[in-house]
C-alpha cells in the first residue's frame, strides 16, 4: 500500500504542480519531496543566537538558519500550546472553530496538514511529547501513526529514526515536538545547568507551582533567583538545541535536507517578569507571541524576512512549495514566494493577529512591523506599544497615537468578523480527559487539570 500511495502521491504533485504553480514563483526551484516540521514547546525566539541572544544557546539552530529563510517576527495565535498548534496544524484561528474558551484542539470538521497530505498520498507520522498534544485533544487527525508518549527530545528523536529507517522510501509528513523546554525547566546535565551561576546559592526551583507562589506574593523571590530561572530555561534550549542538531545532521547524511522542506518553529513563548508574570498563562504581551520560523527548502538560498508572519502561513506555504493548490478554508497565507526568494512585497504592512484563549480573557492583540496592539474586547480599552522604540513594552503610547491605534484596532476587528463568520456557534464537543494526560499534565505545571 505504502508503494501504491507513493506514486499515486508523486504523479499528483507533479501534475497538479505543474498546472497551478503560482505566477512569479521560481519554476526552476525544485518541488520538495517531504515534509519535516518540527515544534519546540515553549520556545522563545529572541532566546536563540540567531535572533540576537547573547548567550550560545543554539549553535545547531543558529546554524541551521544560515542556510536557511529565517522570519525574524513571527507572531503564534495564542498563548498556549492548544492555539498556537492549532494554528500551526491547520491554519485556523482558534476563534474560527471554537465559540468560547475550552481546552481542545481541532475539532473533526477542521483539516489538518496531515490531513491534506495524507489525501495526496502521503504518510503522515508525528511523534510529540504528550501533554497538550496528547491524542485527547485532536491532533492525531489524519496522521497514519501518533506517538504521544511523555519521553523527552533525545527519545523522540531514536523513535523518529528507527521510523525513517523503514519509511524513507515514502514521501511523508513527519512532525516532530518536545516539551524540553516547558517548565520545569529540568534538562540534564551537561546542558541543563551550563548557564546557571556557580556562585547562586539560593533554593527556588523553577517549576509553574513555584511561580504561581511567587506571583501570589506567598514564596519569595529576588533577582538572583530569577537569574537562575533564566539559567535554567535557557539550559533547556541548550538541550534541545544540541539533540535537534544531531538530528539535522543525520538527516543530511541520508540525503533528507536536500529532498525536504525542514520547518523548524514554536507554539508559543515563555515570560520572566517582563510585566510582572512568569511562564504563559496569565500575560499577553510579545516575548510569549513572538516565536522562531525558519524554513529550509531544497534549492533555495538563505535569508532574513523582517516583516511579521503568522503560524496559520505555515500550511499554505507548506501546500505551496509542494506545488498543491491552497486548501479551502486555510486563514493564512503562502510565503513560498519569500522562500524561493522573491520580493518580500506581499508583506509590506502585513499585521499579525493573536486572540486569548484562557477561560476569562478578553485580550486580542495584532502586531505590524513596528508596534503592537492590545486591546481587550469586553472592556473596549486599547494599549499600544511601539517595540523598535521600546521592545520590552513599557510605555502604552496609544493616547498620542489615536491614527496607529484606529487602523490597527480595524485589522483586529476584521479578524475577529472573519472568526465569528468561521465559526460553527455551537459547544465544542468535551473531550474526555483520562487520568494519565491529567498526571502529565500536572507534571507540566497544568496544576488546574
């Protein structure tokens, strides 16, 4: 069967390839044969060297985006993982497909990439980390095998390979996401604590149950401490980056990088008191939105995209370097033009857009080149921020900027018409949540579950 769908699935690109290729694009770039995403949880971008980071946290990734197309603002749709790979995996606005704020994923009614691929005749794996990505919650939809064992990066990756030692005659769609990352920032040595102080003497243990201590004014907290969470977040991303990098290169020696489209990105950010909070649960500000996307594709040459993008692009763009016609009911849009390196025109005043998802909020947000927006939907107030001016947020300036602030606030109100046009209107299906998610979610620092 696997054969049959192979070249049933290569004849179909081909042809449809062939017919729909958008005008403008590079017909001279090759059509990629397979797909390889890849989700760091919790990963936030200005963390890694090659968007500006001070410390080495990512020689593998850093390196990986030199000979790549790196999107220097790229916006997630939400502050958690639901959302944010919502977005990722369908090109939808969690908005769009649920009416009110619930804890679930894609409903059966919204496509998947895995989804869109597998109709084109190829196999779809993934291999995640549990958790919120647990099949409970609707991610598994359309993927021929879903591997959702708590198991961590280094694991992941061994089951990844052994797959691709029986697969690779395939074209495929494999998507690969690790919680190393997340909270409780406790990667091994001898990556883990390589930032950490020596001289820290101090106790914290960086764990959601200890943060949320800490905000409630019941653990006490000062800026070594913080230092140290810091430390050992970033030690995290030293991990993982170091796993990740073993695996691109295993990649290239089986010949994968140069027959892939190899996307590397996260589902949302992490806070560290930047406004007061920690982790991204509770705050709705840029350092949790702004994620990494870099996507490598056969045969096209590295560069740096200023303007910002979304995670629902990702689909589309994925369609289009295949060479498949856009996907009806996608909410975002290609940037195969920007990676096959053509103008980055289509983009210039492009506003992403990002909605809150916990249970309460009323916080939407949309974010241009030079400043973002929040506003909050049940009390009708707007802040605005200027991040070349002032990127860690601190001055709202929407009282002396009423112009930036209308046409913003317009985009916003735009998006959400079209999520409310989208919408089904009806509860979202509850979806039983059985005792082993719940341990992993509380491992996790979901201490509400």
């Amino acid at each position: 069967m696997s054969v049959r769908r192979s070249l049933f699935g290569l004849l179909v690109v081909t042809l449809i390839g062939a017919a729909c290729w958008p005008a403008g694009r590079d017909r001279t770039a090759p059509v990629p044969r397979n797909v390889i995403l890849i989700s760091i949880d919790t990963l936030r971008a200005d963390h890694l060297g090659t968007y500006g980071y001070s410390r080495d946290t990512s020689p593998a990734i850093d390196a990986f985006a030199r000979r790549s197309v790196l999107f220097e603002r790229a916006v997630t749709q939400g502050e958690s993982t639901l959302p944010g790979h919502g977005a990722m995996l369908t090109s939808r606005y969690y908005g769009s497909y649920h009416s009110s704020p619930v804890q679930g994923g894609p409903p059966p009614e919204v496509d998947t990439l895995a989804e869109i691929l597998g109709g084109q005749g190829f196999a779809t794996w993934a291999f995640v980390d549990g958790g919120r990505m647990r099949r409970v919650f609707g991610f598994d939809q359309g993927f021929d095998h879903y591997e959702d064992e708590r198991v961590k990066i280094k694991r992941i990756l061994q089951k990844v390979e052994a797959w691709l030692d029986g697969h690779q005659a395939e074209r495929f769609f494999l998507f690969v996401h690790c919680y190393d990352v997340h909270t409780p920032y406790t990667a091994p040595d001898p990556f883990g604590g390589s930032f950490v102080d020596p001289q820290y003497r101090g106790t914290f243990r960086p764990n959601a149950a200890n943060f949320d201590a800490v905000e409630s004014g019941r653990l006490s907290f000062g800026p070594d401490d913080l230092r140290f969470a810091i430390a050992r977040y970033d030690g995290g991303i030293r991990h993982t980056d170091h796993h990740i990098g073993g695996f691109l290169e295993r990649l290239e020696k089986r010949g994968l990088m140069d027959s892939s489209v190899v996307i590397l990105t996260s589902d949302h950010g992490e806070e560290f008191q930047e406004h007061g909070g920690f982790q991204h649960k509770k705050i709705f500000r840029y350092p949790n939105l702004h994620v990494p996307l870099i996507v490598h594709a056969p045969g096209r040459s590295p560069r740096r995209v200023a303007d910002p993008v979304e995670l629902v692009d990702v689909v589309p763009t994925v369609l289009d370097l295949l060479g498949l016609p856009p996907h009806p009911g996608t909410m975002g849009r290609s940037l195969a033009s920007i990676v096959d390196g053509g103008t980055d025109e289509g983009l210039a005043g492009r506003v992403a857009f990002a909605e809150g998802t916990i249970p309460g909020s009323g916080w939407r947000t949309v974010v241009s080149r030079r400043h973002q927006l929040l506003h909050d939907v049940q009390r009708d107030e707007s802040r605005l921020y200027d991040l070349q001016a002032d990127p860690t947020e601190q001055v709202d300036i929407a009282a002396r900027q009423p112009a930036i602030v209308a046409q913003l606030l317009t985009v916003l109100r735009e998006r959400l018409a079209e999520n409310e046009r989208r919408n089904p209107g009806r509860p979202a299906e509850p979806r039983p949540i059985d005792e082993e998610t719940r341990r992993q979610l509380r491992a996790l620092g979901y201490v509400d579950e």
